[in-house]
C-alpha cells in the first residue's frame, strides 16, 4: 500500500519540497493501468481487425468506433474506481458479491476470451515471421517457450520494454493516415454521421470491434494493476484521468488505422494476408512496410502473449480465492501458474494448425465481443452498488448512460448470434 505523509513533520519548505517530491513518485507509480489496459487491444488480432474494417468498408465503421471509444471510456472509468475505492480486483468482488454459479460463469467467460486470445498472439507472432521468411513451425513452439520463461523466471520486465519498443512501429499508423492523403471530407462526414450496413459481414466486423477496443480482460486488469499499486481513494482523480486518458488515446491510434488501410486499399475487400495489411504503411515505409509492420506485430503480439494469460491467471485466481504471483513456485501456486502455462501451451498448438490467420484473428475478437455483454454486466452491477462502492457508486446518470453502452454491446452480439443461427437453417 502506498505510505500516509507524515503529518508531525514541521511544515518548513524542505518538508513541502519533500512532499512534492513524493507527490510526483505517487503519481508514477500509480498512473499506467488504464493506458496499458486500453492500448492492449491493439495487438495482433486488434491491428487485423482495424485493418480490415479499412479494407472492407473503408470509412464506413469510423462512428462506430466513436461510440466504442465513448463505450471504453466509461468502462475502464468504473473498473479503476472500483480498484481504487475498494482495494479489490474485479475477480475478488465477484467471487464476494454473487454466488457461486454467477462467479463461475464469469470465470469462464474470461478463461475462454482470453484463450481466444493468446490463440491470435502466437498467430501474429507466425505471420509476423512468415513475412520475413521464416515458417511458423519453426519460430511459435520457441516463441512460447521463452515467453512461458521470461515469466516464471523473473525477466519479463526486462524482455517487457524490448517488445513495447518493437511495438512503436505501429505508430507509424497516423505518420501514414496523413501521407496516405485519405478523403479528408468523407473522413469527417463517416466520424460524425452514423453509418449502419445490414449485411452480416458489416454486424460480424462491427462485433470485432467491440471485442478488440472492450476486451474483457482489459477491465479485470485495470482494476487489478490499481490494486497492485497500492492505490487509496485519494488517488482515484489521477486513475481516472489514466483511464480516460489512456482510452482515447487507443481508439484515436485505432482510427487511423482504419483511416490508412482505408486509404492505401480500401474497397478491396476482406484482408486474405498478414503482408495485405502492410501495405498500409508504405507511405511511410515504402518497400520496408512488411518489415516494418513485422516488428510491430511481433512485439505487439510477445507482449500480449504473456499479459494476456497472466492476467486471465490473476483474475481467476482472484476469484477462486487462491496464492497468485509469478513470485512463488508451483507448488505454492499451482493454479495460477498451471493456468498460465495451459494457456500458452494451448495458445501455441492451435496457432501452429493450418488456418486462415487473418479470419483467426478476426474470429477470437468476435469471440470477445460475443463475450463482452456478460463481463459488462458484472462491472455494472458492482458499481451500481452502494455496498461496495459508497458515495463512488454510479450515479443516476451515469447509471443509464452505462446500462445504454451494455444494452448497446449486448444488441450487437445478439442481432450477430441471431444471424448466424438463421443462416444454419438457410435464412440468414
């Protein structure tokens, strides 16, 4: 927890200049949670799926990541508040407020996206390579296991900064939205005026939208990375604008992702390569694109690839109200560690199988929005709730203007599940 200010110490200047100074230390190690908890969604499978929104309907989803981006906002706002006003991750409070079948269903719920999940980072990992020439076989089984160690063995904040730094090259999105030279007038016409298509392409991309901006591990992470830090109340204001801060922050790098796609080759249709979606960055890069966007792609997908189920692992070991940390061994911690190890392992033996990458990544975000409306929920009970929040409790406003953005996520994944089953029965 973080340490009280010593009130008995004279209130000289060097006592104030003290303070400030420890202020400012406060203030680094709390901030972060809610930027590295939104900006998780554009990885692998989060870049296929703005890419091919680009691709597919060229401007044609840019209001509708307005709404998620007004959607992530509120979100990840209440999953920090809740850690911060409670001292609680999301797991322990939903093992403490409901019963056992409702916290089984969340479990499993998150155990399932995130396996989805870390399925896409092991596959951006491969067609990352692939793009460099070097087969998947021969580079995810080694991938795996490095990750599985850097973890367990205590490295993994150093191996942490080297895959952020690869992960820059992504940025090179808005230098390549602007020398794209999109249609600046079509761009601001699609961002502030709705545009709806009744196709099941158009609903299934809009579905892996919300699932790649809204995952549901980046609020059980939010709130849990509050925790860590040993936030008070007191720091909530500085968590908020985190939050806040770090969600708009994602969805505008999304955006021009679109944006560039839309521009480099819009109106082609669904992605069908990893080496497709590069060439969004030829503007930049010119006939380095594919090596550039393969560093991306490989540090953006490494760093997933291991928060990603040590996040799930933390949660549900939240939950199941059991010893979590990389720190103890696995006879100390067999579940945590064991359901981080099964995930990877998993993840890897499903992404080595010879699929379709672009529809897997694809496909595991549509799995997340599908999946998004159950955690929503959970998020929003808890924080409607006085008992566990207090005076912090959502506010009659912020009430309905959170229940909207469920019944919203939820009425996509809906009209989605409803198609699906009519075209089994050939009326879709």
């Amino acid at each position: 927890m973080t340490r009280e200010l010593d009130t008995t110490a004279p209130a000289d200047a060097p006592v104030v200049r003290r303070r400030g100074l420890g202020r400012i230390a406060m203030i680094a190690a709390v901030a972060g949670p809610g930027l590295v908890a939104a900006n998780a969604g554009n990885d692998a499978a989060g870049i296929a799926t703005y890419a091919s929104a680009g691709s597919q309907f060229i401007y044609g989803t840019l209001f509708f990541m307005v709404l998620v981006t007004i959607a992530l906002v509120m979100v990840q706002e209440m999953a920090v508040r809740l850690g911060a006003h409670t001292g609680k991750g999301l797991g322990a409070l939903i093992r403490e407020q409901f019963n056992l079948r409702l916290t089984a269903l969340a479990v499993f719920c998150l155990l399932l996206a995130n396996t989805g999940l870390v399925v896409s980072e092991f596959a951006g990992i491969g067609a990352a390579f692939e793009l460099l020439g070097v087969p998947k076989w021969a580079v995810i089984p080694p991938a795996a296991i490095l990750l599985w160690a850097l973890v367990l063995f205590g490295s993994y904040h150093w191996a942490e900064r080297i895959f952020l730094i690869m992960s820059l090259a992504f940025f090179a999105y808005p230098i390549a939205m602007i020398l794209g030279h999109p249609h600046w007038a079509d761009v601001g016409h699609h961002l502030i005026v709705p545009h709806i298509e009744p196709s099941k392409d158009f609903i299934l991309l809009a579905v892996a939208l919300i699932g790649t901006t809204v995952s549901p591990y980046m609020q059980f992470y939010a709130a849990a990375g509050v925790v860590d830090r040993g936030a008070k109340p007191a720091d909530y204001p500085l968590i908020r604008a985190d939050a806040i801060l770090g969600a708009v922050f994602a969805c505008v790098i999304s955006l021009t992702i679109i944006i560039a796609t839309a521009s480099a080759i819009g109106g082609t249709g669904p992605l069908n390569s990893a080496a497709q979606a590069a060439e969004a960055l030829k503007p930049v890069a010119g006939q380095n694109a594919e090596l550039l966007f393969a560093l991306g792609l490989i540090g953006a997908s490494a760093l997933a690839g291991a928060v990603v189920p040590l996040s799930a692992s933390y949660a549900i070991g939240e939950a199941a109200g059991v010893e979590r940390s990389v720190s103890r061994s696995f006879r100390d911690a067999p579940l945590f560690l064991g359901l981080f190890t099964a995930q990877i392992v998993l993840g890897a033996t499903v992404a080595m199988t010879p699929v379709d990458v672009i529809q897997l990544l694809i496909g595991t975000q549509v799995l997340q929005g599908l999946i998004s409306p159950i955690v929503l929920v959970y998020l929003l009970v808890l924080t409607n709730r006085r008992s566990v929040l207090g005076p912090a409790a959502n506010s009659p406003r912020y009430r309905v203007a959170a229940t909207a953005v469920v019944v919203g996520v939820a009425s996509m994944s809906t009209i989605l599940l409803v198609q699906t089953v009519l075209g089994w029965f050939g009326l879709g």
